[in-house]
C-alpha cells in the first residue's frame, strides 16, 4: 500500500521487521485511523441530536473517548513503508471490523436496538451500504441514531473507496486511479495513497454536499437532505423514514436521488476528471458509456414490461429502480415485487451486474464484466488461431494477464458465493425466488430484491445476509486471504503445540 | 499462423467421381443418411405394434431424409484441405440438418403435432437430438410405438454424436476429422483410442451400442418391464436423454430394480466412454486414474447423502424411501438424464422437494457429468479446474509475485487448457443470463426461468417451479420454447461450436454477397 507508505516513512527503517510484526502495525494504523473516523461521526451525531434536543450525550462521550484514544494510538504506530498484501488486508479488515464495533456499542448505548445481535446486524449492514435493517420503528428513534446510522453508510462508502485504493497495486479490484496511464496500474504508475485518499475526500464530499443541497432544494428538511444524501452517495440506502423514496411522493426529489444515485455508480476516477475540468475523460471512458447503455437499455425494457399497467408515473418508477438496482443503491421500490417476471429478473441481474469500478457501489461491476467478455472473445479466437496473440482491451487500454486471472478467480467466487448465499437461506425458510434475489442482493451490497421480504429475519438468515455482505463489501480477496491465513496459523500453531508435546514426552 | 491439415486423397482406394468441395454439406448428408435406418425400424415397429397407424409418416419422412442425405453425400465431397475454421459449420449445419428432419415423423401426424405446431415438434427432436429429454407432448401413452421409438432413437443418436458417427466411417478426413469430433464431444479434449481418428470414433460408437445393449437386457430382466420398454429405456439411458415411452417415465414401472438399472446406466453413460474401452480392454484401473471421474462420483454420493437427510429431516418421509428417491434424481440430474419416478406414495416429484434439496439439484444440474461421456452441464473437470483457479487467485492476491500453476492430481493443467475453461464458464454465465432474461420476459416465472434455462443448456430435461418433472415445456410460451431448443443445441455443443461455427458462417455468407 502507498498509502500507509507516505506518511509513515518518516517514522522509521521498517527493513528489520518481520511481516507478521508489520501486518499488526499497519492494522493498529487503520483501525486507529478508522476509530478516530467514527469518533468523529458520533461526536457529530451527538453534536446534531443535541441541537434537536434530543438525548446524545452518550455518543457524544462515545465518540470523544475512542477518538481520542485512537488518535493517540495511531499518532505512535509505525507503519511499514511497503506493506506485504497480507498486512494491506489484514489491516482492511481490523479496520471495517472496528468500526461494526464501534457502532454496535452506540446502537446498544442509545438502546436503539434491543439486543447484542440487532445491534451488530444494523452495522454490519450500514458500514457494508447495504439496506437491510432489523429497526422496525425508524420514526421513534432519537435524531442522533438516525443521523449516525446515515453516518455508518457514508462511512463505510469511504472506506470501500480507501480499500480499493489501497488495494490498487494488487490489482484485486481492477480499478483504475488518476495517474495511470497503462491499463491497470502498478505501483509504479499508481500516486500516492495519500494522494488518491484526498482525492476519493474531495470527489466524495463535493457529490454529497450537492446530493444533500438537490434534496433541500427539491423539498426535504435539512436532517433528512444530509441523512439522504450520505446514503444515496455511499449508495448505501438507508432512510430515515419507512418506505424509502416513496415517502415522500414527490417526483423532484424521485429524480434528485435518480440522478446521484447514478452519479454514485460512477467511478471515483472518471468523477475526479470531471471535477478536475477534463469533460472528454467522460466521453472516451468506455466503461462510462457501458454503464449509461445499461441504466438506459434497463429503464426502456423495465418501462415496456411495466407499462400494461397503465400506470403514467411507469417510466419514472422505472428510472428510479433501475438506478437503484444498478448502483446498488438500496432505496426500496414500492411495488417492485407485484411487477412482472421478466422485470424482476431484469432487475436481479442488474443488482448483480453493479456500476463501474472504482465506486462505493457493489455487484460484479461493469468493468470486471466487459473484462471478462473479452476475455471469452479472446479464447474463442484462440480456438481458430491458436498461435495468435489476442490483448484484451477495455476501451483502448490493455488488461494484463495477471489481473485478468484475478478477474476470473473473482468471477468463480461471486457465483460460489451466490450459490452458497441461496442455499443457506432456503434452509432458513425463504423460497427459491427469495432467496435468489436476496443472497445476490446482498452480495452486491444493495440489500432489498423483488418477491424477498427482509422484514422479519431470523437468525441464521441474519448470518448468512451478514457474511455475504461481508464479502461483497471486501471484494472477496480481503476477507478470504486474511480467513486462509488464519486457519494456516492455527494450524502452524496447533502443529507447533503438538510437536513441542511430543519434545516433551521424550 | 494458419493451420492447414492436408487430407490424403492418394491413399484412398475407391476413385472418388467429380463433385463440388463442401464439407459441410458432405458430412451433413452422411448424417441424414445415418438417420433412415432408425426412422425404418420406427417404421416397422409400429406396422407390427398393430395398435395405430402411425407407418406411413415415418416411412415418408425416411424417404425425404434419405434422398436429402443422398443428395448431398454423393453431390459434395470434403475438400483437400481442411481448416480448424471449417470444422464448425460443419458441426452446426449437421445439427440443425439432423434436428429439422428429425421433426418430420412429428409433424407429418397430423395427430401427433401437425404442421400448425412446427415450433413443438422441432422442439422435441432437438431436445432428443441434444438428448435433453424436455417434452412438449402431450398424453405421451396415447402415440403410437413406433414413434415412440423414434422419440428415443433421436436420444440415443444424439448421445454420442452425429458429427462422430460420420467421422466413424469417413477415412479422408486426416487431422481434420480430429477437430470434427473434438467440436462435438463434450469435454475439454478427445481421446485417441486408435491410430486414425475414424478408428477411435468407431470404437466410441461400439462401446455406446454395448453400452445400450447391456442395459436392455438388465431392464429385460426386471419383472413387468417388455422388451420393447426396456430396448426403448436403454437408448435413452446410454444417452442420458431422458425420454420415455411413458408419461410416468421410469415411475411407470413402480419397480425398485428398473429404478436401479437406469441410474447405474446413467451413471455409465455419464462417465468416460474412453475409460469404458480401456477398461473392456482388461485396463480396470483406468477409471481410478481419472480422478474427474472419481470426483463425479464422489458428488453423487455425497449429493445423495445431504438430500436423503433433508427429505427424512424436513419432510418427514422413512429413512429408505428417502434414500431411494434421493439416489435416483441425483443421479438423472448429475447425469443430465432426466428421467423420473414419480409414483403413488413416492417422493419422485422433485420440483415438490424442500428448497434446500431443489438448490443442491440446480448445482448438480450446473455441474453435469464426467468429460468424453454422453451427459450435459458444465463438466466435473471443468468445476475442478474453475475450484482450483479461484483457490491459486487466493494465493496470488495474497503473494502477488509468485507463479502457481493449476494442478489437479499433481499435474500441472497447461495455461491453454485452463484459458479454455475460464472463457467456456463466462460464456456459459452469459448465455444463462441473456437466455433466463428472454424466457422470463416471456412470462415464466422465475424459479421456472433460471431452472428451465439451466436445464436446457445442461441438456437435462425437466426443470423445477412449474416445469417439473410432472409437468412439461409446454408451460413455457411457444417463442420461448424456441428459445430453449436454441439453449439445448448451444449448451449439447458447448457454446464455443455454435458460436464459432455461426460466426464462420456469417463471415462466409458476407464474403459472398
């Protein structure tokens, strides 16, 4: 990571230190880093329930005492300059685990939640901007949680950003940063952490804060324009009140949400451009051009298939779930699951198909799935001329050989996980249908799907929606990588155990 | 670099008379030609069943096939040089050829489909062709034996292949004909069993009829099943079709010993016919040494295990007829079989099956049968290699410079191999997805969609939701049974034949015009 690797070079030669000794300190970093980030969204949440009048003091301390604690950890960590991959993810994931922490403590602390489990199950769901919520009474809650529990999403929005960022020079997540100028950077090409971090921060805010200004301006009050904004631009999903957009029944702010939730499934990269003045990065990014086909292609068809309604409103219902499914942004459409099949399944697929790369947004992605069509091109050439030398391209950029393996490892872990995901939930209860949509909804961090009511869950459909949360969030790799050194650990450690007790027999 | 095989037109000893070069055509007509001898035994079968008079249109459609076969075999011939590119139309035209003529005996019986219904009886000789096993007809005790037969008959050639049973007996081809079976036989590669690729072919093609023998006669042996049940049963079981003479298929019989004929044959016809030669050769081993073979089994076992206990568990039926109908439909779904077994008093319908048991079915529907062999889906080996590529990017995202090859057994498989496979699973992803899209926009519903469309491309037979094993395809609207067929043929030639060879075909048609 270049990230850790900048601002911590000044605090020491790190040649002598071990890996293991490395991933523990650059996990102390970020979860020092993601605490202080927290402390700082619940002193925040505290700060605006206090202003309603509401009771947040506990918060407030909360926030106070972890920010100040972490900042004192992380002011003393010594980062490695060029962390091993595995200290990247370990870090990563101590990081978004802190933060469940975190925010499961304020949610038992408010007693916004009855229960230990409710309580993780809301941060798990908000920290990986997934709308699935186990709070049935939204309208009772304090302002502060409601405020916080917007925070998690945009917090955990974030934090995908600075992971994918983080994880660039792995090429696990086949996105492409500003600086690069070959496909798929390597650590060569690539800027600095820190760099790209700031940038993701301005891009980020600049979205939100418009986000947030639309909504005032199309009608909401201010704790509802920011409490939307943080999720539509996190694409999280998250509402303050029950019944996602259609709440409010009002076409301006339908459209405000269309219009940045699509902006939401828009690459970080192609956004910094945009904001940097470079208006023909949009049009020469052929992922760009890919993504708008498919919210237009899904819009027109889910229109046609909607419209023996007769219902006028079709094609903006239309617009709004589609981008909504696209994005992975979670607003739950009213209705969805009276509509017709081939619509539904329309949907479904564009859940799991996702937006671009580079996004807080979750799903296959649209440019892993043009990588991999290329890909099936390029072997299907081969099986004519099997000597010839076939690049795949994205647009007019190469993709190496190395993260198209990635690419296809990543492929064969979405559909294990989709698989698994439908299993374990059809043993819960839920029906084929259901099931379907919800294990793939949830992979992709969109949390609602058509025929799928997620009111009441149970136990083990709450472990399952948990994990593939998990994992959609993470990318896979994080988490997989860090659970496989693990059971290597253990398994040292037992082996170490065992032959220290046979050394001891003897 | 282009490949060029050269066929040797020297060594043959019969002068060949003048003819246009179009190997295509040639070998479409030989398979056409192949055809009439089983629309003649159709024929004859129903003259002698005495119970309809159902002759006369099979007997019609084995004069127009075999003058079409006959014309085109004897007016083209296959060309002195034969390309990798050539190969592919040929597979896709033989197909198509053998599918729309197969339609005849339906059609021309006015009381089987008739004309009016061309759509539904090209859809059930593609399904026999492709030896899928779905069914549009309707009250199937009510036709007559004969075409019955026939309807079985499409299955078993299908099976193994119309493309190889014409390069059986075509010794001109060279390298060529090499190509030819390997775009046809499922898998990633196929084996040499004789010097000359027509050699190999012929002893792939005895193996196949052996195999369907040896069945007839375990399912003669079996009380209450006829001689012409059980001829009838084994030309689909060797070809994991799954048609029957029956509407109640194999639950006809209500008879534990049928049940278990079939799936053993199943399971045969789903595991390398190679491994079958080798083995009839004295080499036993030879299975053990195929470890995607030994896997396949080790799936169905443990398949059978896990939908025993959720039967007994969940839907609280004994331990033994858990175990009974758990082991059937695993293994006419593992095998791409699609048979049933519905009975009175049974747990044959499994579209009926606990949720769990139904996603456990779809996953073994996905992963099909053992390589070289006559069943559907994506193929053990290829689950194996697709497992062992997901673990190595594991461990590649973890040490980003290191090189792990992917072994299975310990040997290393070539990274060509392993290309072929990742790109043959996208293009399997894909065509599930834009094939469920179509069939659901056409007013499925979805479980009946995603299963219908799995079904198809695994070259199954029934499907779950609402086209379960008792029910039919019929549930599904006309223009999105086509839609089906289409799967059954791109999934029976694994994608890239059909793909390759309509995108050869295309450019040809452009270059002309």
């Amino acid at each position: 990571m270049r990230a850790a690797a900048d601002p911590p070079a000044r605090r020491g030669s790190t040649a002598k230190r071990t890996p293991s000794r490395a991933s523990t300190d650059l996990a102390l970093w970020a979860s020092g880093w993601a605490t202080v980030a927290c402390g700082g969204g619940l002193v925040l949440s505290g700060l605006v329930g206090l202003a309603e009048r509401a009771p947040a003091a506990a918060l407030v301390g909360l926030g106070v005492g972890c920010g100040a604690a972490a900042g004192f950890c992380v002011r003393r960590a010594r980062v490695p300059s060029r962390p091993p991959p595995m200290a990247i993810f370990t870090a990563a994931c101590s990081a978004w685990f802190m933060m469940i922490a975190l925010s499961t403590v304020a949610y038992l602390l408010t007693g916004a939640t009855g229960s230990l489990p409710d309580a993780i199950f809301e941060s798990v769901a908000g920290f990986a901007t997934t709308n699935i919520s186990v709070l049935s009474e939204l309208e009772s809650l304090p302002v502060a949680v409601l405020f916080w529990r917007a925070l998690t999403q945009w917090l955990g929005g974030f934090a995908a950003l600075a992971l994918l960022a983080a994880a660039l020079p792995l090429h696990v997540s086949a996105l492409v940063l500003p600086g690069d100028n070959a496909g798929l950077p390597d650590r060569a090409s690539a800027p600095p952490f820190g760099t790209q971090l700031r940038r993701i921060a301005i891009v980020y805010c600049i979205v939100g804060g418009l986000c947030a200004a639309a909504y005032a301006i199309a009608g909401m009050g201010s704790l509802d324009a920011f409490g939307y904004a943080f999720t539509t631009v996190s694409t999280g999903g998250f509402g303050n009140h029950p019944g996602g957009l259609g709440y409010f029944d009002s076409t301006a702010i339908e459209s405000v949400a269309t219009v940045f939730m699509a902006l939401a499934g828009v690459s970080v990269v192609t956004l910094w451009w945009a904001v940097r003045g470079r208006w023909g990065v949009l049009w020469r990014s052929f992922e760009l051009r890919a993504y708008l086909l498919v919210l237009a292609v899904g819009t027109a068809v889910v229109t046609a298939l909607t419209w023996s309604d007769g219902d006028p409103g079709a094609l903006r219902r239309a617009a709004v779930t589609v981008t909504a499914a696209s994005s992975s942004t979670g607003f739950e459409p009213a209705g969805w699951s009276g509509w017709s099949w081939g619509a539904q399944t329309l949907l479904v697929a564009l859940i799991a198909t996702g937006g671009m790369a580079g996004t807080a947004g979750g799903g296959f992605q649209m440019r892993r799935a043009i990588a991999a069509a290329r890909y099936a091109y390029r072997e299907l050439v081969t099986e004519i001329h099997p000597h010839t030398v076939h690049v795949v391209k994205i647009g007019r950029r190469s993709v190496g050989e190395r993260p198209l393996a990635l690419l296809n490892g990543f492929q064969i872990l979405f559909a294990v996980a989709v698989l698994a995901g439908i299993f374990g939930l059809s043993l819960a209860g839920m029906d084929l249908w259901a099931a379907a949509g919800a294990a793939i909804s949830a992979l992709a961090t969109m949390g609602p799907a058509p025929g799928a009511d997620l009111g009441a869950l149970g136990g083990v459909e709450r472990s399952v929606l948990a994990v593939l949360m998990a994992l959609g969030r993470l990318a896979f790799f994080p988490l997989v990588v860090v659970a496989g050194g693990a059971v290597t650990g253990m398994r040292r450690l037992l082996a170490a155990e065992r032959s220290n007790g046979r050394r001891a027999r003897s | 670099m282009r490949r060029v095989f050269r066929a040797v037109p020297e060594l043959s000893l019969v002068p060949r008379p003048p003819h246009r070069e179009n190997l295509s055509l040639h070998v479409v007509g030989l398979a056409l030609l192949f055809l009439v001898p089983g629309m003649l035994i159709a024929t004859l079968v129903e003259w002698g069943s005495l119970t309809s008079d159902g002759e006369r249109p099979l007997l019609v459609a084995a004069l127009i096939t075999g003058t079409v076969g006959m014309i085109l075999f004897a007016g083209f011939g296959p060309p002195d040089d034969v390309r990798p590119s050539d190969v592919f139309p040929v597979v896709v035209w033989t197909w198509l050829s053998c599918s729309v003529l197969g339609a005849l005996p339906y059609v021309l019986d006015a009381d089987v489909l008739g004309w009016s219904q061309w759509d539904s009886a090209l859809f059930e000789s593609i399904s026999g062709f492709t030896a899928s096993g779905s069914t549009v007809l309707t009250d199937i005790d009510s036709h007559g034996r004969g075409l019955l037969l026939w309807r079985q008959l499409t299955q078993w050639y299908g099976g193994m292949g119309m493309v190889v049973l014409a390069v059986s007996v075509l010794p001109l081809l060279g390298v060529g004909g090499q190509e030819l079976m390997r775009a046809e036989t499922p898998g990633p590669e196929s084996d040499r069993l004789a010097p000359r690729i027509s050699g190999t072919a012929k002893r792939l093609w005895l193996v196949y009829a052996g195999l369907t023998a040896a069945i007839a006669v375990a399912l003669f042996a079996v009380p209450g099943v006829s001689l012409y049940d059980a001829v009838a049963h084994a030309l689909s079981a060797a070809g994991t079709g799954g048609f029957s003479p029956y509407g109640g298929s194999i639950g006809h019989f209500e008879s534990l010993g049928a049940e278990l004929v079939m799936a053993t044959g199943m399971i045969a016809g789903a595991m390398s016919f190679s491994l079958h030669y080798r083995a009839l050769r004295g080499d036993w081993r030879a299975y053990g040494r195929a470890r995607d073979q030994m896997l396949f089994l080790k799936i169905l076992a443990s398949a059978t295990m896990v939908i025993t206990l959720l039967l007994w568990v969940r839907q609280g039926a004994s331990f033994g007829l858990s175990l009974r109908d758990a082991f059937f439909n695993v293994v006419t779904l593992a095998t791409s079989g699609g048979f049933h077994n519905i009975r009175p008093g049974g747990l044959g319908d499994f579209a009926a099956w606990t949720p769990p048991a139904q996603v456990v079915l779809g996953v073994l529907m996905l992963i099909g049968g053992g390589a070289g062999s006559t069943s559907g889906g994506m193929k053990v080996f290829r689950a194996q290699i697709s497992a062992a590529h997901a673990l190595r990017t594991v461990r590649l995202a973890r040490r980003p410079r290191s090189v792990v090859p992917v072994k299975l057994g310990g040997a290393v498989i070539p990274e060509p191999t392993v290309g072929r496979v990742l790109g043959f699973g996208t293009l399997y992803i894909m065509s599930f997805g834009v094939g469920t899209l179509i069939v659901a926009s056409l007013g499925a519903d979805p479980v009946t969609a995603v299963s219908g469309v799995i079904s198809a491309l695994s070259n199954m037979g029934p499907a779950l939701g609402e086209a379960g094993p008792s029910s039919d395809f019929t549930v599904f609207a006309r223009p999105a049974r086509l839609v089906l067929a289409g799967l059954m043929i791109v999934g029976r030639l694994e994608i890239t034949a059909v793909l390759l060879g309509a995108a050869v075909i295309v450019r040809h048609l452009l270059r002309r015009h």
